[in-house]
C-alpha cells in the first residue's frame, strides 16, 4: 500500500517528503540516502523545471533546493513556486552564499539557509523544521476548510443574523435591524450556533473574525 495514501479510516500519517533539488548527482545522492536514513519520503531532481513539471503527493514535506541551478536561480524558482500556488517550505542550500542572497531567501519565506559543506544534523534538523512549518500551514487549512463549510450551511437570513449578533447588538436590536420579531431572531440565533458547532457567543465571535464576517451598526 502507498504510504502516502492510507486506508479509509486508518488513522496511519503520511510520511513526509523531502524533494531534492540540485543538478549534482553526488548531492542528491548523498541527501536522499540521509533523509531516507529518518524514515522520510524523498524525490530527487537534478532542475527547476523538473520541480514544476512533477506531480508531488498532497503530504506535509518541504523542499530543499540548491541557489545556484541550471537556467534558473533557486531564489527565482522560489518566487515561481509561490506564484503557482505551491507552498511547501524550503530549505536552501549553496556553496557560493552571501549576505543579500540570505536575506531575500528568507524574507520570501525560506526556513534555511545552509553553505555547503554542511553537517548532515544541520541538514536533519532544517528539514524537520520545515516540515513542521508545512504540517501547521495544514493543519490551519483543515480547520479554515472546516469552518467554511459549517458557515455556507447557513441560510442568508441566518448569516445575517449572525453578522449583528457578533457585532454585539442583543436579541431586541436585531430584530429591529431586520425587521424581524424578537422570538424569530433567538430561533435563527440557535440555528447559528448549532451549525457553527459553539455553545459561546465568544466562540462565535472568533469564528467570525476567522469568516471576515462582520456589521456595524450604524
């Protein structure tokens, strides 16, 4: 069975993948067999446009990738990853790095920057944060997916009620604003809460500010 698709109802993780990128083939051999050497998944490839032609598993995982690549830099692959959607960390590695380099790296978001010769820990230990990093990112969208998906149960009326209601106007207020009866306006008040999945108005108010939903009164 592949590890990177489990069984319906198997509580078994994904194994997390590390791709390679480096056009010397004695590094990404010596990275693969590390990495693998942990239990990690691993995809080594030898060019940027191998990376942006290849078809990765939806895992946690992150990329390590060299500056210095043919036809195009490792800092503008970055860049062209984040513009196609792709948002697995990376961990960048070179032999030729200098101080402006580190800096655009990291503030696009790299997690490392390691100069070649490295220690394999060093290696390990940039990795294991990176794909701590993309399991978190993950784990948000989950909850962010979730959160979505119990809001658009609501019906456009109940939406709006909601919307009053986290902007702290009382039950009387609400049915003013809306034309309403005080009695209708605790019955969708109730709906709201039950399809959100909270019992506090305080939680209701964080998953409102999560949505962007919002009124204010005038």
């Amino acid at each position: 069975m592949n590890p990177t698709t489990p069984h319906r109802g198997s509580t078994i993780p994904a194994v997390p993948l590390v791709v390679v990128v480096d056009d010397d083939a004695a590094v990404r051999d010596a990275l693969d067999s590390l990495l693998r050497s942990v239990g990690l998944q691993t995809r080594v490839l030898g060019s940027p446009a191998e990376l942006l032609q290849a078809e990765l598993p939806d895992v946690p995982g992150c990329i390590v990738l060299d500056v210095r690549l043919p036809g195009i830099s490792g800092l503008d692959l970055q860049g062209q990853l984040a513009a196609q959607g792709i948002h697995l960390p990376i961990v960048f590695m070179t032999g030729h790095g200098d101080i402006p380099m580190t800096v655009r790296a990291m503030k696009a978001g790299a997690v490392d920057f390691l100069s070649k010769p490295f220690r394999d820990q060093d290696m390990l230990d940039a990795v294991s944060a990176a794909i701590e990093r993309d399991s978190r990112r993950r784990q948000a969208g989950a909850a962010r997916d979730s959160l979505e998906a119990r809001y658009a149960t609501l019906t456009p009326r109940e939406r709006e009620v909601m919307a009053h209601v986290v902007a702290g106007l009382m039950n009387k207020q609400v049915a003013g604003e809306l034309n309403l009866s005080e009695i209708t306006v605790k019955i969708h008040r109730g709906n709201v809460m039950r399809k959100m999945g909270v019992r506090a108005l305080a939680d209701l108010v964080r998953q409102a500010e999560a949505l962007g939903v919002g009124h204010s009164p005038a």
